[in-house]
C-alpha cells in the first residue's frame, strides 16, 4: 500500500514521505522537504535504512542512529520531526 504524509517543523520547513508499506514493513521510502541534510547523498542512505523496518518500530532512534553513524547533519528538521511524518503516514493505514 501506498501511502503519504507531510510534517510542518516549527520555524516553518516541510518534511514529506511517501511510503510502500506491506504487512506492516516499510518496503519503500522517499524523505523530501525544504529541510537541509549534509552529505546530501546522507537521505539516501536513511531511505534504505529504514526499508524492511516494521511500521512499530522506534523509528525517532533509527534515524538519530543511521544519521549520526553516517555523521550527517540535519538542518531545519529533527530526527524527529521525520519519524512524526512516517508516523502520520502510518496512520493514515485503515487495518
């Protein structure tokens, strides 16, 4: 199943996703926004982090985790404020 979602950060960036979600796995994901990510090939390598994680998962530790592993730098967003729009993407999923 498809599915989509955006978060408004506080100081006015925008966090999207679209999502590919099977049996309660992400299978695939698109993170874009007007937020920063440094190294910019640092989103893609979120992305594929988070592919086969379960909808349940902590996803706001995942992604501080993958990031710093990577020693990227989010700017205008927060680990956070991406699991949120995953999050509501997630729960836009009628069982």
């Amino acid at each position: 199943m498809r599915v989509e979602a955006e978060h408004k950060v506080a100081g006015g960036k925008l966090v999207r996703v679209e999502l590919e979600v099977e049996e309660g796995v992400i299978k695939r994901i698109k993170i874009t926004g007007d937020f920063f990510l440094y190294p910019e090939e640092a989103v893609f390598k979120l992305e594929e982090a988070l592919k086969g994680v379960r909808a349940s998962s902590e996803l706001e530790k995942l992604i501080e985790h993958e990031l710093s592993k990577q020693g990227a730098e989010l700017l205008g967003a927060s680990p956070a404020d991406i699991a949120t729009a995953i999050n509501k993407a997630l729960t836009s999923i009628k069982p």
